[in-house]
C-alpha cells in the first residue's frame, strides 16, 4: 500500500495527523539535514502502522511516497 505524507520537520512535538486513509502528515523534532528527518519518518512510520515502511519519492522534498509492505 502506498500513502502520501508531508512532512513538517523541527515540530515541538511528534505526532501522525491521519487526512484520509492514504493522506498524512506527519510531526518531527529532527531538522532536515544530512537525512535526519527521513530516518525519523520511517521510524516513527513504522512504528505507528506496526509494518515495514519503505521510502519511494521524496527524498529532499517535504512530500513523500512511502510504501508500507505487507507482509
């Protein structure tokens, strides 16, 4: 399954704001340097499906494709 995530880096506070059922956007503490913000992404992504996350597109943009693996 693939989602659409923006994100929004250098948050107060982490959190996922669910839009639709393939629409997020998504809360990080991590600044977007040296690719901080996108190991948070994942984490945190992982962590809130319970599933492995993989990024597809968006590596230096605040909106994303990520593909959540079923397995």
């Amino acid at each position: 399954m693939r989602i659409f995530v923006e994100v929004k880096p250098e948050s107060k506070k982490e959190s996922v704001v669910k839009i639709d059922d393939l629409h997020y956007i998504i809360y990080l503490k991590e600044r977007r340097e040296k690719g901080k913000a996108n190991i948070a992404l994942l984490k945190i992504l992982k962590h809130y499906f319970g599933k492995n996350v993989i990024l597809i597109s968006g590596t230096t943009s605040k909106h994303k494709i990520i593909n959540i693996i079923d397995e």
